[in-house]
C-alpha cells in the first residue's frame, strides 16, 4: 500500500533554466554531459521536462539499485527506448516485463560462458589482423577503425562470417544513418518527429532496407538447418523449457528483433569503448607504457589468446575505468508500470524515470577525482556493480553481453598495444559526441610501430585487405557536446 504521508512526483524540484514549450531539450541538445553534472547537486532526485512532458531524474546510487533491482514495476520504456524499439522492435534489450523473462531464456545460450573462448578466439584474431593493417606514422580515425574492428568480429560471431561483402556494407551503411539519429529524435517532441523532412527520409528508408536485410539472413537461415556455431544459428536453435503459452521457440519476427539487438549492440558501443580506451591511453603515456610492459610479460612474442585473459589485469582496469568515464549508455530511461513509492515519492503509473550512469560515475563522493583516468583505482577495490558502477545496467536487465564486450575489449586493446604507440594529433582536448551513446566520432591518434613483428610487406599487405574487406561508412554529422547499451 502506497504511503499517503509520501509527496507526489510533482513536488520534486524542477532543474533550472526549462523554456517556455521545450522545457530543457535545448540544454539537452547543446550541451547535455554539462547539464547532466549540473544535477548532481540533487543529491535523490529532480524533476526535468522534455516539451509538455516531465522525468525525474534520479540522483543517488540507493534509488537507482532500487529501481534495477525492481523491474516490474520499473519497466523499460521512456524517450529512449520508444526511439530504439523504431528499430529493433522488442529485442531483449528494449521489451517490457512481460516478455522480458522468456527471451532472456531463449537468449542465455549464446553467451554462456563455454561459448565466450570461441567468441575470444574471433575477437583475437580480428584485431590483430587490424593492429597489422596499419603502417607506422599512420593517423587513425580511431573510431571509423574500432568500428571496422568490431563489426568484422561481429559479423562472424554472429553470421559465421558468411555475408557478402556488399550485405554487409549495407548494413553498415544504414545503420549510420540510424544511429546518429536516435538522439535527436528522442529529444524532438512528437509533432516535429512526424514533418516529412529529408533527415527523417533517410532515416526511414534506413530502417527499411536494415530489416529488410536481416529479413533475408533470417530466411536463408531457416533454409540451411546447419549448424554453423555461431550466435544465430544458437538463437534459431534455443527453446525455452519453462514456455507456459506453447512458445518454446524464437518466430522470425522475434529472431529479426534479437540480430537487430545483438547487430547493433555488439558493433557500436564496443568500438565507442575501444576508440575512448585508446584516447586515455594516448594522453596517460605512462599507463600506456606500462600495459605495454603486461602484453610483454604475458605474450612474450607468441600468439594472442583467450587464454591470456586472466594474465590481462592491467588491460583489464583501462577497459573498466574507461567504461567508469565514458559509459556509452551514459543516460536510460524507465517508465512505472503501476503506481509506486521510492524514495519517500509517490509516482503514478506512466511516470518516466531518468538514470544517468554518467552523473554516478563522475560523483566526488563516490569516486576520488573522478574525472581522473585511473586504473589503479580498482587494483584493491571491486566495482559495484548494481548502484555506483552500472555501465552495463544492473539486476535482471542488465546487458546479457557484458562479458562478450569485455572480452572482445580487452584481447583488442592487447592486441594494439602489443605493436603500436599512440599520440594524440595535436593539442586540443578532445570532448565526446552526445548521441544514445557517447561517440568518439572525430578521433585521431598518430601510431609509432613499437616493434619490429616480422611480418613482411605481403604479410601486412594481407592483413589490410582482410581488414577493409569491410569498412563502416562515415558516420554523417550528429548533436556534438555517453553508452549499452544499458541493454
């Protein structure tokens, strides 16, 4: 029973500087990592608005544990969500409740943990084809390069590496086009969302042709009952024992809105990790030099392995504080099912919640220094991982794929580190591109070759062609100023 003594969500204070009819979108839009950290001083919660509509966002570790921790009544939903679901439907990372359970049944198989030393094998063997790729003196668009990096990876974790280079360049193409418009679409008021402009044209006809592609894999899929050991092959496969309604198995629609979801979190948000992960270790040369040291003592010349992971420790921390100061989910949204206290206020059913692991993560009472790239933060100290450290998200949703991300970073990062030095390119600090996620788009970094690795000219000539077989199209431009894919 709800505490009548409890105050509404009205009551909660509204953040300055809301505009007449937008109410804080501008700020939103210009600079929101600023107007986020401007919040911290609500130390539970304050009340922000988008247009007519009104969030509040949730400021302190205790409450945001409580609202993962309870997913029924704090369900997915809110501008976020509704603008991913345009895409990938009800995929495990954006379906209500109701439907939440069963597919994480059906998708638990794909990343069990007996599957992830296959995964490794694909994650080691791509990125040091791509580290062999480069030339020294190179300047890297960092992103466009980790984004090739992760998609080649998975396209063969998921697809067997069996697309057509063509499908696979539309894929990319569209998804672009999707990506760098989710943003401002979730900040836009419904009205304006609908005007036939040309960007929404291109964004629809992106979505189109993605389905429409994942429609034909799916299909020629159903046609070939062979297994092909990779993600898809397991989720056509899984069936769920525990089905009450007869549906033991994944229909093509739901198989469409689970490659979706896996498609794109597996591409995006690992390459936003690896690109932000190279930039801090460009401007802390001492980390750098020192996990250069690690990939020394554990490769000792030899091949990179999934094997090699628990020697990782160091690579292991950059690739976790990265993801403390750059979490591509930087804000995730939640809608209440059904009336509900928390905190001492009463919301009712419909209510939107705001949670920002980016605001927790950079919080001076959590964290010392917290806008300082530490590593070693976390040599005598665990993560929490269900209230102050929730890159990932946290309880029954939190992102199926974390282990699969962590390990295609990690062997990525070995694998770079190994045979190159990076530099920034000149001398202006470098600040994210707010999208859903936080993009790294625009990076660059000079390479200096650490070594000689005795690959010949035919060797690296090899080693770039394998690498640009597939090469993700220039993102086009988005809201500049952080995520997850809470998924």
């Amino acid at each position: 029973m709800t505490d009548t003594s409890t105050a509404s969500a009205g009551s909660v204070p509204l953040a300055p500087r809301a505009w007449p009819l937008l109410g804080h979108a501008l700020p939103l839009l210009r600079y929101p990592l600023a107007f986020i950290m401007s919040l911290s001083g609500y130390r539970e919660m304050v009340r922000v608005r988008l247009g007519p509509s009104s969030a509040v966002m949730i400021c302190d570790p205790d409450l945001t544990r409580q609202v993962f921790l309870n997913d029924r009544t704090f369900d997915k939903g809110g501008p976020i969500y509704d603008r991913i679901r345009e895409v990938i439907g009800d995929g495990l990372s954006t379906c209500a409740y109701p439907l939440h359970r069963r597919q994480r049944r059906l998708c638990q198989p794909s990343f069990h943990p007996t599957r992830l030393a296959g995964y490794g094998a694909v994650f080691a063997r791509a990125a040091t084809n791509k580290a062999g790729s480069w030339r020294d003196g190179d300047v890297l668009d960092v992103t466009q390069e980790m984004m090739t990096l992760t998609t080649r990876a998975t396209m063969e974790t998921m697809f067997s590496g069996a697309l057509p280079a063509e499908t696979m360049q539309r894929c990319l193409a569209d998804t672009a086009v999707i990506v760098s418009a989710f943003f401002r679409r979730m900040m836009t008021p419904a009205l304006l969302r609908r005007l036939p402009t040309r960007q929404k044209r291109r964004y629809d006809d992106a979505r189109t042709r993605l389905a429409a592609t994942i429609a034909e894999i799916i299909a020629e899929r159903r046609a070939d009952p062979t297994d092909h050991a990779d993600l898809l092959s397991t989720l056509v496969a899984a069936v769920d024992e525990e089905s009450e309604d007869g549906r033991r198995q994944l229909n093509d629609a739901e198989l469409a809105d689970e490659a979706l979801t896996f498609f794109l979190g597996g591409m995006e948000t690992t390459a936003i990790t690896l690109a932000w992960a190279l930039h801090l270790l460009a401007t802390n040369p001492d980390v750098q030099h020192r996990l250069k040291a690690e990939t020394d003592r554990v490769l000792t010349g030899g091949k990179l392995d999934p094997a090699h992971l628990p020697s990782l420790g160091l690579a292991s921390r950059v690739v976790t504080e990265t993801l403390r100061l750059y979490p591509p989910a930087w804000m995730m949204t939640r809608v209440v099912r059904e009336d509900a206290e928390l905190g001492g206020v009463r919301f009712k059913g419909g209510s939107t919640i705001v949670l920002s692991p980016y605001l927790l993560h950079r919080r001076a009472d959590l964290y010392d220094e917290p806008d300082r790239f530490d590593p070693d933060r976390w040599l005598d100290a665990q993560p929490d991982r269900r209230a102050t450290y929730i890159p990932f998200g946290a309880g029954a949703r939190k992102c199926i794929g974390d282990q699969f991300a962590l390990t295609e970073a990690i062997l990525a990062l070995t694998a770079i580190v190994d045979r190159w030095e990076l530099t920034p390119v000149g001398d202006q600090p470098f600040q994210p591109k707010v999208e859903t996620s936080l993009s790294s788009r625009g990076l660059r970094l000079r390479l200096t070759e650490r070594r000689s690795s005795g690959a010949g000219d035919a060797e690296r000539s090899a080693a770039a062609a394998l690498s640009a077989s597939v090469q993700p199209p220039t993102q086009p431009g988005a809201a500049a100023c952080p995520v997850k894919h809470g998924k």
